[in-house]
C-alpha cells in the first residue's frame, strides 16, 4: 500500500520501516545464533573428546577408542534401522488412511491421536516399554527362538522381553508420528488435478495412489522417515530403561545380550563416571553428533533429488 | 495484524517472568524469615548415589529441628564426592569405599588435620531370584559366582541341586541380571565374591559390569524389575527394594543367612578396622570370609567424610550437628524406615560420634 503514495516513478530503493529493519535483524541473528549453537556444541565436544582418543589403552579398558565406541555405534545403528524398518510402512500406510481412505470425519480425529503419541515423553514410553511391552513380548521370544532359531537373528536364549528387538519396537512407536504427520500432509498436497486425472483413465483407487501420490510425495516421505530415524538414533531414556545392554556385538536380537546405544550408554554410565572415561563418553557423543548430521545431508540429499524428477 | 499478535504473546509471557521472579523472592524471603530455632546455614555435600534416599531422610529430619537450616547432598556417585570433598567443593562427602591411602593424605591437607570418616550406611545387598515354585534357595559365593560368570547357566545344574536339597529346580536357563549403569551396589556385591570366591570371579570389584554375559538393567528398580518380569531369573539389589522377591540365602561358615538388617549390622561387628590411619578414621576392611553364621556378608558400606576442624564456625556447627543427626539413633533410625538400611550398632554409633563431637572452627 505504501509504494501507491509514492508519486515519484523510478524510484529503485524499497521503503524501509522499523518493523522491516528490526524482523529481518532478528530472524537474521536467530538464524546465526543456531549456527553459533551448533558450531558451540561441535567444538566443546571435540575438545572435551579429544583426551579419550589420546589416552592410553590402560585408562580406557580398550585398546583403543574406536573398538570402545564401535558397539555402541553399532548398536544405535542396528536398533534405528528396526525401527525404521517397522515404522515406516505404518506410517506411510497410516498416511494414506488419514490424507485418501478413512471418511474426513474419521481422518481428522485418527490424525489427531497420532500426534498426540509424538507428545508422549520418552519416559514414559520407557515405562510402557519395560512394565508392560517386554514381559508380553518374551512369550513370543521364546515362540520365535523354537520356530526361527536357525536364524542368526533368533539365536536366543529368549529368558528376558528387553532385547533390542522390543527397544526397536518403542523406537518405532516413537517415531511413528513424525513419519506420519508430515506423509500425511505431503500425501494431502497431491494435486488434486493429477487424482481426478488418473481416476478419469480408469485407475483404481490404489492406482491413483501409487501414480499420482507415491511420486508426488516421495522426496516429503524421506525426509519424514529422515526425522524419524534422527529422533531413533539420538533417543535416549527409553532405550536407557528397556534395553538389556552389554555391550556384545551381534545381530542375535532376542537374547538377553544385546548392543548398548551410544545415547543410552551416555546416559547409564554418565552418573558413576570420573577423569578420562568421561572424555570418552563425551567422545561417543561427538561420533552420534557426526552420524545424525551424515543421516540429515543424506536425506536432503535424497530429498532434493526426488525433487528434481518430481 | 502481526504486531498485535506479537505483543499478545510478549505482554503474558513478560507478565510471567515477573510474577516467577516475585515468587522467588517470596520464597527467599519466607526462608530467612524462618531460622528462629536450631542451627541455620547452607551446608553442600555429595557423593554416593546409594546414600541418597537415606539422605533426604536425614535432610528432611535435620531441617525439621532446625528451620533456619539447608542441607543439599548432590548425588554425582562415590569417586566425584571424595574429589568435591578434597577440593573443598564439599564441606563433607558420602562414598561407597573408604578413602585410599592417598585420599586419606590429601584429606589432611585439605583439612588441615585428619578428616573423619565415618561409617553412616550399611544395606545389605540381597541376591534376589524369581523361580516359581521355589520358596527358599541356599547358595554358596562359589555358585554365586559361576553363575553371574555364566559358568552355571542351567537352574538344575548340580551344584546348585546339591545346595538345595528336595527343592524341586526347573530345567531352565538362568537370566542372570545386572545393573548396566556404574553402581556402588555392584562394586560391592563383586568386591564379596572376589574376596571369596576369586576363582569363580575373577574379574575383580568394580562399578561397571566387566562382562557380556547376562542382563543389564538400568538402577536399582530395573534389576528389581527385570527379575520380576522374567521368570527364572537371578539379579542383586539392595534388601529393603526387592522385599516382593526371594532372598538367596548365602552360605557363611557351615550355615545359610538370609539378608537382614541384624545380620548386616552383624558383620561390621566382626570387621576389623583398615590398618594405618588415623584415629579419627573407622574405615573397616569387611570380613567377608567370616565363619561367623549369624552376619550377612553381602553388605554396601558407605562412609561420610568430613573434616575435624572447618575455617568458620557456621560451617563447623553445621556438619556437626548434621552428622550427629545422622549417626544417632534418630537418623539411623530414619534411614532403616525409608532407605531400609541396617541401623548401626550401638558400639560403632558411639564411636562415630565421639568423633564428630571433635568438630570444631579453626
């Protein structure tokens, strides 16, 4: 409205009113403050790491750093890519569900209750987890150690229900509303024109989805699914509470031995640690550090290039 | 638009902060306004996590009979207490283990004289099981050992069957369960089964699980839990948290204990005192290879350390006073009800107290 005041033509300099210089100086220093944030973390985790990495095998209980931290990276690893494995064809199915199938006045209240599992906090998904998910998960432990045990995966011996594969399971649960509020909306934006389209030419109703939707919204679902495995890598209390962890190396999911996460290892041994062991932990942290911010590139990454086709 | 919306949240939020700064300045307030009977004062410590739920006991009982008063233990685990404490962060520390030789000698530095240090906790750590059917289990520290080891790794292995006569023990793998987090109650259920049985144990007393094999779970409760929940499972924790679960009875000398406050209490008694210190020093090197049936071995001792003389006189009537609380038979006694700790026995009390009584200003 202002520019229809200014009665002289030509004029190249935009207006500039307080409220434009202070928001843009304020969203710019919010912007560097998170930049500052990170690059703060970043270092004071590579300082405080640094002596474990220095000192003698004697101090650490290891040889070396990298096989004190090995386990720990594996076991992150292993327990996010189970629960990615089970969340996200839940999440894009519940997706689906809540954006094409289920009537609109069951979608909004379906869509609204998985939200409401992302403000769960963690400690009580712990609970959950270790009161009443692994007891009832050790009957089928012990079902799948008799019927599967030639599998490496099913080794057993299935005597306790807090093996890495229930601590995957709440991973999942965990993530699952992540992946499935920003599928949904992504779902939600498919040009409607496209839909009718593909319904037009005769497409069922999953032929739409899958020519319509699935393109359109692939590069949304992979960051979604990004999100979620930030939030499975990086989780803590739960993982704390519900997995047995001893640190052993090993795919055998329903035993009572079982891959420690690096979140959850921080957070176990933190209390009771002293001297050069606390470098260490910090030192495990910087590596989960490095591993989420390898995680989020490559999803903006993938991402992106969907994009691009799209 | 925008800016009525920005100054609709930033008018709340200012209002907010104002009236959370006012009531803490009503709290101060209120604080100060009560030390009209008693000793008053903030007096810092820390230490053992152990000691924690005993020392909000003690906290709570201390600041009763003296309002004016505020006691904070900060939980950071036995070894950052003892540092706190040398570095003169900590007026006094709780610890899990006894001063070292060393810490005793930098104590005196720090002190000025001798630190005292005095026994304050004694929980008897009970090996916990979840068998079904079976109503009392006898073990010996050797087949304790061999089965934490993963040694024995079958409920109806013989030498548990030969332990427990008539009792009928399933064919069933055992779950041996362990705390995954550093603990003192690990380091001193291992220091007992490395005194006794080295051979089945041979991975020394220490915080942190030393090996792969059998469960972790996370405190107290998660090893109280995971026994619970997994039928044909086997764990350690302190007594007084696991009163639903069986109690192994430990074999000392020729007889069986079962864990009890008098038994662990018990076994202080029949202790000697660590040679080579101080007089003010009660540090007690655990008999664990007693004969003598009626103590139970298995005990977490914890120690508070304090100085004998403070630089101010605030501070020293302080500690005083709070350890006094502590040791008598009131604190003791506040401890065994809500921490379920063995009460100390009226020898070693007296003893500790004649000590603290020695505290004094420079």
């Amino acid at each position: 409205m202002a520019t229809a005041h200014t009665t002289e033509a030509g004029s190249s300099r935009a207006v500039r009113r307080p409220g434009d210089v202070i928001f843009s100086g304020l969203s710019t220093g919010a912007a560097f403050l998170i930049l500052a944030a990170l690059a703060g973390v970043a270092i004071f985790l590579t300082i405080e790491g640094w002596p474990a990495v220095t000192a003698s095998s004697g101090e650490l209980g290891a040889d070396n750093i990298v096989l004190h931290v090995w386990p720990l990276l594996f076991g992150t690893l292993l327990a996010a890519a189970i629960a990615m494995l089970i969340a996200t064809p839940l999440a894009i199915g519940l997706a689906l569900v809540i954006s094409h199938y289920a009537p609109r006045r069951l979608a909004g209240p379906i869509g609204a209750l998985i939200d409401l599992l992302a403000a769960v906090p963690s400690v009580v998904y712990g609970l959950w987890g270790i009161q009443y998910l692994a007891p009832k998960m050790l009957p089928v432990y012990q079902w799948l150690q008799d019927n599967l045990g030639f599998l490496p995966f099913f080794e057993g011996p299935a005597t306790t229900g807090r093996t890495l594969l229930t601590a995957s399971v709440v991973l999942a649960v965990m993530a699952l509303p992540i992946i499935t509020s920003i599928s949904r909306e992504v779902f939600a934006q498919t040009p409607v024109l496209h839909q009718e389209a593909a319904l037009a030419l005769g497409a069922t109703r999953w032929e739409m989805i899958r020519l319509t939707v699935f393109p359109y919204g692939r590069s949304g679902v992979i960051s979604a699914a990004m999100l979620g495995l930030g939030r499975a890598l990086g989780e803590t209390m739960a993982i704390a509470m519900v997995l047995s962890a001893t640190g052993v190396i090993s795919f055998n999911l329903i035993s009572n031995q079982n891959p420690s996460t690096i979140a959850a290892n921080i957070a176990l041994k933190f209390p009771e640690s002293t001297g050069v062991h606390v470098n260490v932990l910090i030192f495990s942290g910087l590596t989960l550090f490095v591993v989420t911010f390898l995680v989020n590139f490559a999803g903006r990454w993938i991402a992106s290039r969907g994009q691009v086709k799209g | 638009m925008n800016r009525t919306s920005l100054r609709r949240t930033l008018v709340p939020a200012v209002a907010a902060v104002a009236a959370i700064s006012l009531t803490a300045c009503g709290a101060a307030n209120e604080d100060s306004n009560d030390s009209d009977k008693g000793l008053s004062g903030t007096l810092n410590g820390g230490g053992a996590s152990s000691q924690e739920a005993a020392q909000t006991a003690w906290r709570a009982g201390f600041q009763k009979d003296n309002g004016g008063a505020t006691v904070n233990y900060d939980p950071v685990g036995s070894t950052g207490g003892r540092e706190g404490f040398l570095d003169g962060g900590f007026a006094f520390a709780g610890t899990d283990s006894y001063l070292s030789d060393e810490e005793v000698a930098k104590a005196k530095e720090t002190c000025g004289t001798d630190a005292i240090e005095v026994p304050a906790y004694v929980s008897p750590i009970a090996v916990i099981y979840n068998l079904e059917g079976v109503d009392s289990l006898k073990l010996s520290p050797q087949v304790i050992g061999d089965i934490f080891n993963a040694k024995i790794t079958k409920w109806n292995d013989p030498k548990i069957a030969e332990l427990n006569d008539g009792v009928d023990l399933p064919d069933a793998d055992i779950n041996a369960v362990h705390r995954s987090d550093g603990s003192g109650t690990t380091k001193n259920f291992t220091n007992y089964l490395t005194n006794v049985a080295p051979e089945n144990w041979p991975h020394g007393a220490i915080e942190d699980w030393p090996i792969k094999n059998g469960e972790g779970a996370n405190g107290t409760s998660g090893v109280v839990a995971a026994v619970k929940d997994n039928p044909n499972s086997i764990g350690y924790a302190d007594a007084s948290q696991a009163t639903e679960l069986g109690h192994v009875e430990v074999q000392v000398g020729e007889g069986f204990v079962a864990p009890s406050a008098e038994a662990a209490a018990k076994i202080l008694e029949v202790s000697t005192r660590v040679e080579g210190r101080p007089a003010t020093d009660m540090a007690i090197d655990l008999d664990y290879k007693t004969s003598d049936s009626s103590a139970y071995p298995v005990v977490l001792t914890s120690y508070l350390v304090a100085c004998q003389q403070y630089p101010d006189a605030k501070t020293a009537d302080l500690v005083k006073g709070y350890l006094t609380y502590v040791v008598g038979t009131a604190g003791q006694q506040a401890a065994a009800d809500n921490a379920g700790s063995a009460p100390l026995s009226a020898a070693l009390a007296d003893e500790a107290l004649k000590h603290i009584a020695d505290i004094s200003a420079k």
